[in-house]
C-alpha cells in the first residue's frame, strides 16, 4: 500500500482514454502539434489513438522523446499543447498529459521497444550530468550511432526528475523506466564522479571526441538572513530528503512556512499536505496574476490545503518566527512555526566544467563554446529551464554535435 | 516506426499495401486521388463511370448521418450516384493517375445501362490504362432502375453484363455486390460464370435513417421531400462481414478472391475483413468524415498485428477465422458458462442488475445497503449480458458448468475471448 505522498493521479483506462480522445477535433493543421517546446505531435498520438493504434501512438511519442513517459506527467502542457488546442473553443482542451501518460504506459506494459541504436560510426561522446538534458541528448547521440558515456556526481542518474520531483508527480520507477532504456540504447553511466574533482575536463577531452556538459540548476539559493537559521531547510535539499525516503521521514513538523511561487514551491507545500503536516503556509513575492508555478500546479496545490499568500516578502526572521510585510499594502505578518522551506530559485555550479555562465546561463545562443571539442545544454543553456525544454535542448545539442563531428552525415 | 510488408497480389495484380478507395465521392477526379497516393493508400477504385448518355444531375444537400449518444457517423446515408464529370474527362483523369502512379493500383468502376454500355466502358477504361475493372452491379440509389442495385440482384443480368465487360477488355474484373438480397452466392455464382476474377462486397444498404419531427419527411430533405438511398460507416460492419462469410462458405466460392467493404476505419476492421477472407479492402466513409489521413494507422497498425500474430505476410491471415463461423445448429449447446465479478473493480451502479432483470433472466441480486450486485446461478443462463454492460470490466467469464444429461469436461470448453473474458478497460 503506497503512502499518501507516493500515490500518483489515477490514470485513464482503455474506455476512458478513448472518450477523452472521442473529444479531439481531429484538427487540419493541429494547433497543438506546433505547441510543443520538444516537438511532440499529441495530433498525431490523439489520432493513432481514436483510431485504436495505441503501439502506433506509442511510436510516434517515444521516437521524438526519450522522455516521453516523464513529459506525460510533469510537463505544464496548459502553457503549450493544451493552451493552442482548438476544443478550448467548445469546453476545455483535451487532456494531452494524460492521454500521453497511458500510451506510454501502455508502451511500457507491452515491452516495446521503440528506440534503435545507430549503427556505430565510431566516435564517443561524454556527457556531464543525467538530467533530462544529458539523457535526451545521450538518447539522440545513440541513435545516430555515437557512443555515449554519462557522468553522474550523484549515486542515481536523472538530476532533479530523481530528486527534485516528488514522487506523487513522478514516481521513481517511472524514471527508472525512462533511465534504462537509454542503457539498453548503449549509454554507459558513471555514477559517484564529479568532474573537476574525480576525473578532469582534460581527461574526458582526451577521452572523447566531445563532450557536453548538461548539468542543470541543481543547487538551492539561500537568502542571507536565513543563513544558518537550525529552522531552515532549501526546497532542493527537502524535496530530496523526502523522495529518497519514499515520504518516510522523521519529525514531521505540526507546521511549515514555504518562501516562494514557482512551481518547486507548490510541490514543496503540496509535499508537505501530503506529510500530513497540518498548517501548511505558503508566501509568495509575486501577487496571483503574475504567479510563476504553473496554474495546473498552483491549483492542485490549493486543493491540498495550503494557504497561499501573494505579494509578502520576508523582511526578518528571528529563529523559528518569521516576519513578512507585503510589497505594496502596509500589511505585515509575523508567523512561528517548526520548518520553514526556501524555495527561492536554484543556481548551477559550472566549477572547472569549461563553461561560463552568468546568472545560470550561458551568454550566448545555441550550444557550443569557445573549445571546439566542448559544447553544454540542458538549463545552463538559453531557453526555459523546464522538463520539455531540456529534451528539445538535448535534442539540438545532439544534433548540432552531428553536425560538428561528421557534418550531420552518417 | 514499424515496417512491414503489406503488399498483397489481388486477381493477379500487385499492391503495395491492400487499402483502396471505394468507388464514391471519395476518389471523384485526379487531384483526389493523388492526395490519397500521396498519403499511403495501395490503390483507388476511381468513382464508377457511365455511359455517355446517362446524364447525372444530383440533388442538394444529398447526405446524412445516424448518431447515437455522443458520436456522430455511427452510420451515413448517402444520395450521390456516380461520377458527374464527363466520360472524357474521366478516362483523362485514369490516364493521368496511372502515368504519375505507376506502383499505384488503378481500379475504374465502370456502370453500363445494356450490354453494349458495359462492353463499350470496359474498352475504354483499359485504353485508358486501368489496372482492373470492377463491375458496379449495386448502387442503390440511381434513378434508372437499368442501373445498380436493380440489376445486382438479378443474376441473369449480373451473368450477361459480366460477360458484355469480358468482351470489351481482357483486364481482370471484380463484380461489385449489392447487401440488398437475402442470399448474395446466386449472384456471385453469377458473376463469376459471366467471367469475373473476383467479388467487391458489400454496396451501400438501402435506408432511410432519419425522419424530421416537426416536416414529417425523411433526412436530407429535398425541397421537402426524401428518398431511400444508401447507407454505410460503421453500422454496417456485421452485415459486410455476414456477407463475406457467406460468399466464401458457399460451396464452390472457398476460395473466392474478395475485396471487402463495409464499415472500415481502424486496423483491428481492416484485420476483421481479412479474417473473414478479404485480400484488397475498400474505404469510404470514414475517409469523408476524417480524411485519408487515417489510412496511415490503419497501416501502421495492421504492421504491428502481423508482428504480433507472427505472420510476413498478410496472404496468411486472408479467411482464417471462416471455418470458425458455422451454422447455429453446429454450436456447442451443452454447456454454460457463469459471470464472475471483480468486487474490486465494481463501482456499483447497477446497470448489470438493471440489463440482468429488464433484458435477461433476472439473475443478479442487488444489495441497496452495499450497492453490490451478486450472481443468482440458480438462475443465470450465462447470457453474459452483464458483462456488456458493465462500464468498468468488472464481470468477466467464470465457472463452466455443463447442463444436466450432457456428458463433457468443463475445462475442455474454450470461453477465451478478448470481449468477455478480458474486457477491455
């Protein structure tokens, strides 16, 4: 029996799939299909679908998305997909999220195997870090027939999706799943190595024809006044704490103060519902209309309970009593509580990677450096630093090392 | 993605896959069915062409739909009689067709008045360069009764009109058949004594599928007036199969070569039509309501069933499920078998109780308490209504019980099936 914080949103069946799918419009020149950050053709997949093809559908999400399991659940697809489908003029859109995640749990519960090795054109690339970007980017790079070595600084491989994203979102078997077919692809993983410190750039230079560094914003920001503060706990080192126990953790505080709106704060406050904690108190800089989690996320994570505040920041904090003062209102709210959790946005750490960055991002477009041998992806490169985006990052920057070593040939 | 080979060799011609466009408003000039090559589809049969002095002159609008709960073309009704353009512009457009598609089958419907009308089109189609001929013996809704279904069902006529077609062109020839008729083997016996290689089945079905209420006429509605004409989709699926059983059961047609008709949008249809002996398959109103687009799952999907069946080509699959179908009298009467419920999947509605009681036997015991419906075997006939009408899978097939006086072993009963057995949820 899974705990509440493991039990994941029911999934369609066979009969309530194809109702949601008898809601598609069928679409001439699908709206949706050109939504999607990564590529996905949901038009395509809702069609294969209505028209009982489910391995079909399978197909044609697995081969633009080695993801396309994780996507199916974590993605905000109501700013993408959902938001340009054209049912939205009738009632709602089509659930797309949800009609991906059964086929691709149908493709999993039916053993396929979609993805096709390249046959080997004898060059070996290295990738540093097994988030969605290093992993997309290893699954396009086998396909085109390059070997692939991925380094892990962590004992498990997919960065934030394995501990970042709590389990009732995305359940670790679920990544497992994601994670194993790109191994039976070819791709090799080296767990517990930190460039810089166990292996140097130097080494996977002369190793590798190139290598691409993919790691994400997998460090939590701290504010000053909190620093130190025995009450405080960062988004990333919680979130962590509690998918690695499966939610079975020790003391679970009567109460907790979350600090932040994006969507990593609304799965920390949800996570915490879900722990039984019973005031759970979210405040947020930003006012509603300028939110910055996802409405999906923001939504769910009100129906859990939580109290969320708009537009507070905090102003001091005095052991576990924290004062916050509204950023237009003369309002000002003194709360004490067990636990309070920063999630106040994450930064990358692009120590001896060969890679500068500037508030997390490298200054200049697409994905290579000024070391020819060396290109990046992933958050640490322009675009958004969401699960789709990272796929489409991985897939560019595969594509653009084709393109380097043999000219986009075979 | 899947590849497989779909080709099929069909009265001696080639096609890359066995999915054509029927005669119909579907496949009505050259720019309609080169999208349909262009989007995967194995071959056309090019909307019927009549003689020169048969004027068409159609009415408007000419269509309709039946509907049930929330879907739409459960069946469709269709007024529209054959092709409109002129007899040369036709043949120009098969010429064409057959120039820039040479992989591409070409099949020209052809549909004659007399004798010398079937001889004198099937002549000019094959200059015209069509691969094959199919007979339109069974329109229903033409305004000659010289024309379509009228002549179908009379087999003197099939006999000679085939004949006629013979003598104008050595093409192979498939006769189209109208579901119109009780028995459809005279009339196929018919066809092939009058030399055609092979049988289309089945036609539209004579219809009217909707009256207006308040005009107290039928739909479409024509300057306040309508007519029966032909009905197809899906709907008339199991009249097409029922066909396809009897044709290739009758003596003499085992192994009749069969394009099959009727009702086809997804792969598991094109898969059933095959079952039941069809080598070529015909589509048209799932192509109206949806395009020809959907011709790649259809392909897609038929792929990856041969990968399951184990099967390289689908000349293996063609009428293997025919001697399963047997006469009613040939069934094994000696046993029943119970339903079974998943109490963990019910969610207790109680539409089994309500089809148990009002349409069968009244063998399920409803308890109001727990909203829990329960199997009364002293009374169940294991009609297994229940399970169809089960929204949530949750009664499948049970224990084997044979019938008092009958001599066999319940476990040597095979009750596997994909429908009742294994629900699909």
């Amino acid at each position: 029996m899974s705990t509440k914080y493991e039990k994941e949103a029911p999934s369609y069946t066979m009969t309530t799939v194809m109702e949601e799918a008898a809601r598609c419009l069928l679409c001439h020149d699908a709206p949706c299909s050109k939504a999607c950050p990564a590529g996905t053709d949901p038009a395509r997949f809702i069609r294969s679908v209505r028209f009982r093809n489910l391995k079909g559908a399978a197909e044609t999400i697995r081969e633009n998305n080695a993801m396309g399991a994780i996507c199916a659940r974590v993605c905000p697809t109501e700013k993408y997909c959902e938001l340009a489908c054209s049912r939205t003029g009738i009632d709602c859109p089509i659930d797309i999220g949800g009609i991906q995640r059964f086929v691709t749990d149908y493709e999993e519960q039916e053993k396929m195997d979609i993805l096709r090795k390249g046959d080997s054109n004898g060059l070996s690339i290295a990738i540093v870090g097994s988030g969605p970007a290093g992993l997309q980017t290893a699954a396009t790079l086998l396909q085109k027939g390059y070997a692939v070595n991925i380094y892990e600084k962590n004992e498990k491989a997919g960065g934030y999706l394995r501990y970042g994203i709590p389990e009732y979102r995305l359940p670790d078997e679920i990544v497992d799943v994601e994670i194993n077919r790109i191994v039976n692809l070819g791709a090799e993983i080296k767990y517990n190595v930190t460039i810089g410190k166990d292996v140097t750039m130097a080494d996977l230079k002369a190793d590798h024809d190139a290598v691409v560094v993919a790691v994400g914003a997998s460090e939590a920001k701290m504010l000053p006044m909190f620093e130190g503060n025995p009450y405080v706990e960062t988004a990333v080192d919680f979130l962590a704490r509690v998918k690695e126990a499966k939610g079975d953790i020790d003391n679970i505080p009567a109460s907790a103060v979350v600090v932040g709106g994006g969507d990593v704060a609304m799965d920390v406050a949800t996570t915490l519902k879900r722990l039984d904690v019973k005031n759970v108190t979210d405040l947020v800089y930003e006012e509603f209309d300028e939110f910055k989690a996802s409405k999906k996320e923001l939504d769910a994570t009100q129906k859990a309970g939580v109290t969320i505040v708009d537009g507070y920041v905090p102003t001091d904090v005095d052991g576990n009593t924290v004062t916050f003062k509204h950023r237009h209102l003369d309002s000002e709210m003194t709360i004490k509580t067990d636990l309070i959790i920063l999630a106040v946005g994450q930064q990358v750490n692009t120590d001896n990677l060969g890679v500068d960055t500037d508030h997390g991002e490298v200054q200049h477009a697409g994905y290579k450096t000024d070391d020819e041998k060396v290109f990046f992806t992933g958050d640490i490169a322009q675009g958004d630093k969401t699960v789709v985006w990272a796929v489409r990052k991985g897939k560019e920057v595969a594509e653009e090392i084709d393109q380097a070593l043999l000219g986009g040939n075979k | 993605m899947i590849s497989k080979d779909l080709s099929v060799e069909f009265l001696g011609v080639h096609f890359e896959n066995p999915f054509l466009l029927s005669s119909s408003p579907v496949d009505n000039c050259y720019e309609m069915c080169a999208k349909a090559f262009d989007e995967g589809w194995g071959g056309v049969v090019f909307k019927t062409i009549g003689p020169k002095h048969f004027k068409i002159n159609e009415v408007s609008p000419r269509f309709d739909e039946l509907t049930k709960e929330g879907t739409p073309f459960v069946g469709f009704k269709n007024m529209e009689q054959i092709a409109e353009h002129s007899l040369e512009e036709n043949l120009h457009d098969l010429r064409h067709l057959k120039d820039d598609y040479p992989n591409k089958v070409v099949i020209a419907s052809i549909m004659g008045t007399n004798e010398e009308d079937w001889e004198t089109l099937a002549q000019l189609v094959t200059e015209a360069g069509a691969d094959m001929i199919e007979m339109n013996l069974s329109c229903p809704q033409m305004t000659s009764h010289e024309m379509g279904s009228d002549v179908g069902t009379n087999p003197e006529l099939v006999k000679k009109y085939c004949a006629a077609v013979k003598r104008g062109s050595d093409l192979p020839m498939m006769a189209k058949m109208t579901p119109n008729i009780t028995d459809m083997v005279p009339a196929a016996k018919a066809s092939m004594a009058g030399g055609a290689d092979g049988i289309a089945t089945i036609n539209t079905v004579k219809s009217v599928a909707n009256i207006d209420l308040d005009r107290k006429v039928g739909l479409p509605i024509v300057n306040g007036k309508s007519s029966i004409s032909g009905f197809s989709g899906k709907a008339v699926k199991p009249i097409a199969l029922r066909f396809l059983q009897q044709l290739r059961t009758a003596a003499g047609l085992e192994q009749l070569p069969i394009s099959g008709i009727g009702g086809i949008e997804t792969w598991q249809d094109a898969a059933e039509f095959i079952l039941m002996g069809a080598t070529t398959l015909q589509v048209t109103t799932s192509v109206m309501q949806y395009g020809y687009r959907i011709v790649e799952d259809m392909k897609n999907g038929l792929m990856h069933y041969m990968e399951d069946q184990h099967v390289e080509h689908l000349s293996e699959l063609i009428g293997v499920a025919n001697k399963n179908i047997v006469p009613a009298e040939d069934l094994d009467r000696d046993y029943k078998v119970y339903p079974k419920i998943d109490w963990d999947k019910c969610i207790g509605c109680g539409r089994c109780y309500i089809s148990c009681f009002d349409g069968a036997h009244q063998a399920i015991t409803w308890d109001i308490k727990t909203r829990r419906p329960s199997i009364d075997t002293s009374k169940c006939v294991g009609c297994h209504l229940c399970n169809l009408v089960c929204p949530v899978g949750a009664i499948t097939t049970g224990e084997v019980v044979m019938k008092p006086g009958t001599k066999g072993n319940p476990e040597d009963v095979q009750i596997e099936s994909s429908r009742l057995t294994h629900p699909v949820q």
